[in-house]
C-alpha cells in the first residue's frame, strides 16, 4: 500500500486555522477597542455639551441675577421718592396752614397784643404773648377757638407782671380741615 505523509498537510490545516482564529481574535479585540473609542467620543461629546449647557445656564443665571439686584436697587430707590414726595406734601401742607394761619393772625390780633413765641408741630400748636388787657387776651382766644384751622383752643397760662403787661399761653390743636 502506498503510503502518504499527511504530517504536513495537517501542519499547514493547523496554522491555517490557528491563523483565522487569531485573526478573528484580533479582529474582536479591534472591534472592541474601536466601540470603546466611539463610547468613549460620545461620552465626551455629551460631556462637552453639559458643560456648554451649563456655562450658558450660569451666563443666564448671572444675567437674571443682575437683572434682579438693579430691580431691587430701582424698587427702593422708587420707595425712597415715593417717602420724599409724601414728606415733601406733608411739609407743604404744614406750610400752607402755617401760612394761612400767619395771615388770619394778622387779621383777628388786638392792637394792644404782642405774640412772642409760637411753637408747632404735627398736632399743637402754643403761643406766648403779652397784652396791655386782659379782655383782650380773652377776645384772642375766642377769635382763635372760632378758626376752622383749630380746634379746643384753649388759655392754659395767665400772669400779669409788674409792669402792669398779661403774660398769656394759648394752646392749641391743628384742625382737621387744618
């Protein structure tokens, strides 16, 4: 019988396959390493978005923020006018009784009658005088009680000196029309 050396045959069979499996082994270990890269770009990509995503956030954030603090900074300085403008009023309204006060003074005063002190504030008001006679202290004081500008006028204070004058105090509330 004839006799044939497969030895070499299969030797050859043996590398060719050892030669596919490692070339499929190679072959996964490059598919791995190239999904690992695109897993890993992707992962960076998202990564890089975030943080563009957030740096506008902030951006906006900090833009809100300043937003914010110049409408607080307006809303008082509005509140700080707005106290102005009612003080100022105020002030003009007190000025206006003061005035129209003033100015019936002129009118009802008695000749022999000299105010010396007139003291006032948001709801009294006290005058200090001297008169030559008593009934015109009382006359005053009368005159006074019949303004609309004041109400419960009153004589709190009369003394005569030695030198024969009326040291008088009259007090006084602001009327409500006043």
């Amino acid at each position: 019988m004839y006799q044939v050396n497969l030895l070499p045959w299969r030797r050859r069979a043996q590398r060719r396959r050892c030669a596919f499996w490692l070339r499929i082994f190679v072959l996964q270990l490059a598919l791995m390493l190239v999904a690992m890269v695109v897993v890993f770009g992707l992962m960076s990509h998202q990564q890089t978005q975030r943080h563009e995503a957030l740096s506008t956030l902030s951006r906006q954030q900090a833009a809100l923020a300043e937003r914010y603090q110049q409408l607080q900074q307006a809303m008082a300085r509005l509140a700080r006018l707005t106290a102005q403008v009612d003080q100022q009023e105020k002030n003009q309204a007190h000025n206006r009784r003061y005035l129209q006060l003033l100015q019936q003074f002129a009118v009802i005063l008695p000749a022999p009658m000299w105010l010396t002190s007139f003291e006032s504030n948001a709801e009294h008001i006290t005058l200090r005088g001297l008169s030559r006679r008593y009934g015109a202290v009382v006359q005053f004081e009368r005159q006074l009680a019949a303004l609309p500008l004041l109400q419960r006028c009153r004589l709190a204070d009369v003394v005569q000196r030695q030198d024969g004058l009326f040291s008088f105090t009259l007090m006084a509330q602001w009327g409500l029309n006043g």
